[in-house]
C-alpha cells in the first residue's frame, strides 16, 4: 500500500491543477458574457452536451490506466445505437432495444480484450480494426441510412427531465460516478492501477491480468453501447456520420483529465473535468464569436502540453 500513495497523491494532485483550470475559464467567460455564458440555460445545455462524451470517457479512463487505447468507441456507439433501433422497431420495446445496444457493445468490447489479451495485437491496431468493422457494420446495416428512434423515446427519455435537468444527464452523472468510486475503491480498480504501473509485476502477484483486460475492454464496450442507446434517445436519429472524432473526443478528455497515456495513474474526476474543458471552450468561443476553428486549435494546444507534462513526471518518478 505505501507504494501506491505517492501515485495517489499524485492524481490527487492532478485533480486540483486541472479543476483550477476548468474554474478560471468558467470565471473569464462568465466576466466577459455574463448576461450569455452564466446563465442557467446555458450552462445546462453545456452539461447536457457533454454527459454522452462522459460516458465514453469514463470508459476509455479503464482502459488507459491499464496503458492500453481504444479507438472504437464511437463506431461502437453508432452500431449499438442501429442495433437498439431494428430491435425496437421489430418488437416495439423501449427495454429491448436498451438491451440490444448494451448487449451489442459489450459483444463488442468482450472481442477487443480477447483479441488484446489472449491474442497478444497492439490495442492500437485492434481497436482501430473494430472501429472499422462496427462502422462498416452499421454502413450495411442502414444502407448508409439514418435511422430514426421510435417516438416514444425520443419524446419520453430524450425530453424528459427531473428538477429541470434532462434525465439523461442524470443518468450518465450516476453511472460516472459510481465507476468513479469503483476505480478508487475497489478491488477492480487497484487490479486496474496494478496492470498499467507493471503488468508482470500485477500477474506474479496474483492478478489474472487477461482476465482483467477482458473486462476493462468489455465496460468500455458497454458504456460504448448505452451512450448509443442515450444518443438515440437524445437526438432522434442514429447519427450514422456524426460520431467519427467521439474516440478522439473522449482520448482528448482523459489525456487533459490527467490519465498518464502510460497506464497506472488517472482519475475519473479529472476525466469528467477534462470532458468540460473542451466543452467549455467551445460554447465560450461560440458566445464570443470566435471562429470554431480556435476551438480546435487550443485543445490540440491543451491535449499537448498535457501528454507534455505526463512524460516529465514519468520521467522524474524513473529517475
């Protein structure tokens, strides 16, 4: 235990740097658009926009700590979302197509662990293979085709709301949260800080660390299927073309959050901080009239300096 409290105090550490951060931009944009930026409706728009991303994140924070990547969340996403919608057409169950999309992206998250730990392929590549697949997939599926959401679910959970924030955003905040606690409290968790720190070191003292990364791989598959079932809800159509940069989204996300690109330190805390940065640099942008372009260009600054700061405490900790 004494060995993981300096990482501890580390990603603590992290955290703070990072909240900062999101809380002077929040101040510079709030003083220069008051009357725009800091009001109510604004603000829970930005929320709403960015709780799909945090699910994708939260995700990819697993698989990250464990120094691995998965870059195909968002074709995940899209092929679970037209997965939900032909079950739900076919049978005309809500409860049905949410299981088909959670179903679909565990199947498909349960594939790119076995192939990364029993295959022994680069995450890179198998990921980036099943990107293509799921999208294919989803292509051939539809006929290239946005599909539409029954009615009842568009209007009922994509509009419902509780104490006037969307229900989906309540959603997505308790299933974050409670896979927050899980990284920092379980067993789970340390296995998973245990793998990306050093995976032979994991394995000799006891960790199944295949089995491990099979599931790591398999929740970021799942909560890759429940953002589609989410998305579908939210905005009405698959959105076949509209999610291609979500993996690069919920990279960016998890790199600005604090998560080491090297495996073995991260938090979801600094990935949700992370999730609204770019999202609050956008909508601040769009209120201040600045091109979008600029937008693009401080978060590749951000996500850059970032992984800049990472490879200098790695560096110092070997040394």
């Amino acid at each position: 235990m004494k060995v993981l409290q300096p990482q501890a105090r580390l990603r603590d550490l992290q955290v703070v740097w990072i909240g900062l951060v999101l809380l002077i931009l929040l101040v510079v944009f709030s003083a220069l658009r008051p009357g725009s930026f800091a009001t109510a409706f604004n603000l829970l728009n930005l929320v709403s926009d960015a709780a799909i991303l945090s699910l994708l994140a939260t995700g990819m924070t697993y698989v990250i700590i464990t120094a691995g990547i998965d870059l195909s969340v968002g074709g995940v996403l899209v092929f679970s979302a037209v997965a939900a919608t032909e079950v739900m057409d076919a049978t005309g169950s809500l409860l049905l197509g949410a299981a088909a999309a959670v179903l679909t992206g565990l199947a498909w998250g349960l594939l790119n662990g076995v192939l990364v730990a029993r295959g022994r392929i680069p995450a890179l590549i198998v990921t980036l293979g099943t990107l293509g697949m799921s999208l294919g997939g989803a292509l051939l599926l539809t006929g290239g085709v946005d599909l539409r959401a029954p009615s009842d679910l568009n209007l009922g959970l994509g509009l419902d709301r509780w104490l006037g924030v969307p229900q989906i955003v309540w959603i997505c905040g308790a299933v974050t949260a409670v896979l927050g606690v899980a990284l920092a409290r379980t067993r789970f968790g340390r296995h998973t800080y245990a793998i990306g720190s050093n995976a032979e070191a994991a394995r000799r003292s006891g960790v199944a660390v295949s089995t491990h990364l099979i599931k790591v791989y398999g929740l970021a598959g799942l909560l890759a299927g429940f953002a589609g079932y989410l998305s579908l809800a939210k905005y009405g159509i698959t959105g076949v073309s509209a999610h291609s940069t979500d993996n690069l989204q919920a990279i960016a996300a998890v790199v600005i959050g604090g998560t080491s690109l090297f495996g073995g330190v991260g938090t979801v805390v600094g990935t949700v901080i992370g999730v609204f940065i770019p999202a609050v640099l956008q909508n601040g942008f769009q209120i201040l009239g600045v091109k979008p372009f600029w937008q693009q260009v401080v978060v590749g600054a951000v996500l850059v300096a970032a992984v800049y700061a990472d490879q200098r405490q790695r560096s110092r900790r070997e040394r």
